[in-house]
C-alpha cells in the first residue's frame, strides 16, 4: 500500500509532531502488511492496539499544545480526533472475534483520514503556532 507512506509533504514543522505522525503512518503500513495480506488475524491484533495507543499518545500531545496556545478550533479538531479513535477502537474491538484479515477498505478509508487531517486540519494549527501572533 503506497498510500501508507510517509512523504515530505506530511511535515509541519513540529519535531515531536512528525515523529508520532510518521510512526502512526509506519503502525498503518504494519497493519496493511500483516492484516491484509496475511489470513491469521491475529497477526494484526497487536498492530491495532499499538495503533491505538499511538493515535491517544499523539492526539493528547496535539490537544495539549492547543490549549497552551490558545488555538481557536481546539474543539472542533479534537471532535476530528474522537470520530477517528472511535472508528480504529471499532476495528480494535472487532478484531479478535473477525474472520480472516483487517479489510482493505478499512485500511484505505483510515490511511486516507490520516493523509487528510495532517494535510488540512495538522497544517492550519501547525501555520496558527507559527504565525505572526505567536512570535
């Protein structure tokens, strides 16, 4: 799944950021691999609560920075982040009890709400923390 690899584009200038950015992307290209392609599912199993943990952990780190800096749709982008965390515990849940392998779909609707959020709603607060108003 090339979709699932981290690109320059995805950067936002924000060390700590970037590196729980590209380690989420590198826990979905994980998933696809052993989820997708591999019918044990529970080779994916542990791939979907590092997943989780992950996306808590960055989603708290993103959400802390916000609220220290005053950014003005703090609750709109942790509502984005909520929709997200219900949909991959969703998966987390089903997956012990699903027969086979992680869907595909399920995989490129996540990868494609990831690639998304960094590129729209991550950049706006990234340019935000950046902007005149903060230096």
């Amino acid at each position: 799944m090339k979709d699932l690899k981290w690109k320059d584009e995805f950067v936002l200038g924000i060390p700590a950021v970037d590196l729980q950015h590209k380690r989420i992307f590198d826990c979905f290209a994980t998933l696809a691999e052993q989820g997708v392609t591999n019918p044990d599912r529970s080779l994916a199993d542990p791939s979907v609560m590092q997943l989780v943990g992950l996306l808590q952990e960055h989603f708290a780190l993103e959400e802390s920075m916000m609220r220290v800096l005053s950014y003005p749709e703090l609750e709109r982008h942790i509502e984005e982040h909520r929709q997200f965390c219900a949909e991959v515990e969703e998966l987390e849940q089903k997956s012990p009890s699903m027969e086979g392998s992680v869907s595909d779909q399920t995989i490129k609707v996540a990868q494609k709400w990831l690639r998304e959020h960094i590129l729209k709603s991550d950049r706006h607060y990234a340019e935000f923390f950046s902007g005149p108003q903060r230096n």
